[in-house]
C-alpha cells in the first residue's frame, strides 16, 4: 500500500500558522460584534481560534476521539482563510492507533449581498483536504481532496443566522486500493443567539450524495450549545446525531466540548 503520511508534516502545520497569525495593525472584523454566534457561521467574516475534543461512537462498534483545532483569519472583509487540523486516537483498525488525521485550509471569498431584500452575505471557496494519517491503522481516509465551495448566509433577524450551503468533494490523489471520492455536500444551519446566556445555539444538517456508490445518500446532525464567558473566550458544548437516529454512515452518535477565541 502507499501511504502519503509525511515524515515531517510540521511544514504544514507551520504553515497554517504563519498564514493565520493576526498582524498587530488588522483592522477588526465586519462582523466581529455578533461574537461566539458568528465564528460558527462559515459565511461570517470574524477572526477565531477553536480547539476542541469529540468522542465518536462509530459504527461496527469502533470509537475514536478527535483534537482539532480550527480558525479563520480575516484579511480583508471580503476574504478569509479557514484552517483545520486534526488528530485521532482510534481503534477503526481493531488496535487503538493515535496520530495526526487530515489538515485542510479554506480560502473563501465573501460578498454582502441582499437577495429578496433581506441582508445576506454570498460564499466562494475552495477546501484543500491533506490527509496525514495512516490507511491501514485507521487514522487516515487515504485520499488528498479538493472541495469547492458556494452558499449564502442569510441573516433574517439580528438574532438568527441561516446558511444554505453546497459543497463538492473530489479526490486527486489515493491510496493503493482506496476508492476515488466524487461527493456533493448540501448542508443547511441555523444559528440563534441567546443574549440571555450572552451565547448561541446552532443546528447542522449535513448532507453527503456519494457518485462513487449509486449517489447512496448519508446525513448527520451537529448540536452546539455555547456562550461567551469574556468579550474574547467562550466555551460550548457539541452533540452528533448519526445513525443512531438518522441514516447516516460515519457515526451513531458523539459528543464534544470547545473552547474558542475571537481576536
């Protein structure tokens, strides 16, 4: 089998980095003053840090825990770069296997726009997907993917947030013995604000049509419960309904907490 894991994925790391580090003279974000709600948009045009830690109740009655780190830079209102890293400790192989999974940066042009009068923000991005990790122990998916992006951020009230969302995955590079993945991702969240807990709650409706097996539909629904405990740090909390209740693939259920940083 090839495995691309890389000896020294610490470039890359650094990369992200380097890429991500606010400059002393940056200009605050457009949408900074909506907060913790904000950063959970992919629409929005903030500045933040997330780490977070998931446990998943896989199926064929594996597990896996995740760190992750996640963010965006705003470099100007109109174009942010998203970045992600994640680690595994998994037992997808029937050992448990710990190491870096996938690293994936996300430039997105944004654009406010008003459609039917109500104020919006439009979405154009492109996902690189790295994977890290190793096919055979479980820690990684075995493929480098490329993911365009499009969707709109509708924002109805000064309290809600609705995304509408679509996104295509394809990989340019696999594994020995990995299928190709060819999957549109149609994606839908909702997103409110509580000033009552100086916080926000969302719901996550994630779709995944697969080409590659008959276009076999999966989905999944992501929870989040958060508030901001100071102008810049907040901490929530994350519930993952799969196919414990819907018919999903991935997962049966999971659970996560957070903790994020707005700058």
């Amino acid at each position: 089998m090839i495995c691309r894991f890389p000896t020294r994925p610490w470039p890359l790391i650094l990369l992200v980095l380097l890429l991500t580090a606010r400059s002393a003279s940056a200009d605050a974000p457009e949408d900074a003053d909506d907060g913790g709600a904000a950063a959970s948009d992919p629409t929005a045009a903030v500045n933040f840090q997330d780490l977070k830690l998931r446990y998943f109740d896989l199926n064929r009655g594996n597990e896996e825990i995740t760190l992750e780190a996640e963010g965006a830079h705003v470099f100007v209102p109109e174009f942010k770069l998203v970045h992600k890293l994640v680690g595994t400790h998994t037992n997808r192989s029937g050992d448990w296997e710990t190491g870096p999974r996938e690293l994936s940066l996300k430039p997105t042009y944004l654009q406010p726009v008003a459609p039917f009068g109500v104020r919006a923000k439009f979405a154009l991005g492109l996902e690189w997907i790295k994977d890290l990790g190793r096919t055979r122990k479980g820690t990684g998916t075995g493929t480098d993917q490329i993911a365009p992006l499009i969707g709109v951020g509708w924002l109805p009230t000064k309290n809600d947030f609705v995304v509408t969302l679509f996104q295509y995955f394809h990989s340019y590079e696999e594994d020995e013995g990995v299928q190709k993945v060819r999957q549109s991702g149609p994606r839908l969240i909702y997103i409110r604000k509580i000033p009552l807990i100086n916080g926000w709650g969302k719901a996550d409706w994630k779709n995944i049509i697969d080409h590659e097996e008959d276009n076999d539909v999966t989905m999944t629904l992501e929870l989040q419960l958060g508030t901001m405990v100071t102008d810049g740090i907040g901490i929530y909390g994350e519930a993952f309904v799969g196919d414990s209740v819907v018919d999903a693939e991935p997962y049966d259920l999971g659970i996560g907490v957070g903790l994020r940083f707005l700058y």
